[in-house]
C-alpha cells in the first residue's frame, strides 16, 4: 500500500516525462512485482508511470486526523461495485503470484467520520491506470462516491481535495509518450464531488522538459 501525503502533486507531475524511460528499466528489472503489495493494496499508474506510485510504494498511508483507519480490501471493494465497468474489472487480477495493480490510499475527503479510501486500478504490464475510485464509509459499509474510467487516468489526495490527473494523446502519440496532461481538483459539496478547477499542461515546452502548465475554465 502507498501513502499520498499533503505535500501536493506539483512535483510528481513535473517528472511524469522522466519516469517513462525509469518505468522500462523497471520492468526490465522485475521490479514492478515489489511494487504491488500483497493482496489488493499496491500501487502503480498507466502510461507514463506516476512517480508518486513508485517512489511512495513503501510509505505510510495519509492518516485522517481523527484516527487511523483501517485496512479495506481494495480487490474486494473493487470487484463487488456494481458501477465499475466490466474492463476494469478484467483488469484487476494479479500480476505475480498474489499481487494485484492496485493502489490504495487514505484521507479525508468528505468530511465523514471514517477515513475515505481512494484506489487507483492499474495494468500489469505498464502500470497504466484504468480506474480511479473513491470509497465513502457510510452506515458501516464503504459506497462509491467518485470514478473515473478513462485512462490513463490517476487520482489522488492534495490538502483534503481530490486531484485528478489524465493524460492527454494526439493522433500520433505512442503511450508512452503523452503530449500532455489534464489535472482536475473535485471538492465535495454535501453529497458529491464537485468540479473546482483545472489545467491544462503540455509536455516538453519548458525548459528542463517541466510540463507548461495553464488554466482551463470549467
């Protein structure tokens, strides 16, 4: 299981262009397979790997400020939602012995008085994230209240807001080379997630080949 801390995602999208080439050596290396944790609680991202997948793969998870939460079968809570497509669903079987691509994170999100529990359903192969989810603890059982099945898509917990980031292709774009990326902040508003802002970055336009990034209106 990785953690997300509150530090914000600024960094780990500047590097998602680095992290392409570390991914190849990675899988080259069977790394991957440590990556994933044991029965539904790992980690990794689609396409471009997320940097924070892999370099936060060992770290404690983000603690609600009222108590830690507890453990969730991921797998299971993935597997049983009838709202999760039938695609993803394929997706999520194990990589290596009992390893699922999946990546499990905890926070507070809606205000509740259990932690909410966000996971991101990834591919074997090159970790590119099919479906992200949020899970809301509610009359002792956790419901989904937040999917995103587009991938490459990965979502995660910035200062209490749930940030989004999809990857953007043109026609020509090889996978592992996106020409861009959309990042989305949701804050939830009493019964749902809402749309605060986004933006819109472009890959290798900077120097140091740092995405440029610009706001979108909604």
């Amino acid at each position: 299981m990785r953690g997300l801390t509150d530090a914000g995602p600024t960094a780990a999208r500047g590097t998602f262009q680095a992290v392409i080439t570390a991914m190849a050596v990675l899988a080259a290396l069977g790394l991957f397979a440590a990556a994933c944790a044991t029965g539904g609680t790992g980690a990794r991202d689609e396409g471009p790997a997320h940097a924070d997948a892999v370099a936060g793969a060992a770290a404690s998870p983000v603690i609600s400020p009222s108590a830690t939460p507890d453990r969730v079968d991921a797998v299971k809570l993935v597997k049983e939602d009838p709202k999760v497509s039938a695609e993803v669903k394929r997706e999520l079987k194990p990589c290596v012995g009992d390893a699922y691509p999946v990546d499990v994170s905890y926070g507070d999100l809606t205000g509740g008085s259990a932690s909410d529990v966000v996971v991101n359903v990834l591919t074997c192969g090159d970790a590119v994230g099919v479906g992200s989810y949020v899970y809301r603890e509610q009359s002792g059982r956790y419901t989904d209240v937040f999917r995103a099945e587009e991938p490459p898509v990965y979502a995660e917990i910035d200062r209490g807001d749930l940030v989004v980031t999809k990857q953007v292709y043109k026609k020509s774009d090889p996978v592992t080379s996106p020409s861009g990326e959309n990042v989305i902040t949701y804050r939830w508003a009493s019964d749902r997630f809402t749309e605060e802002y986004r933006t819109h970055s472009e890959y290798g336009n900077a120097v140091g080949g740092e995405p440029t990034a610009e706001p979108e209106s909604n």
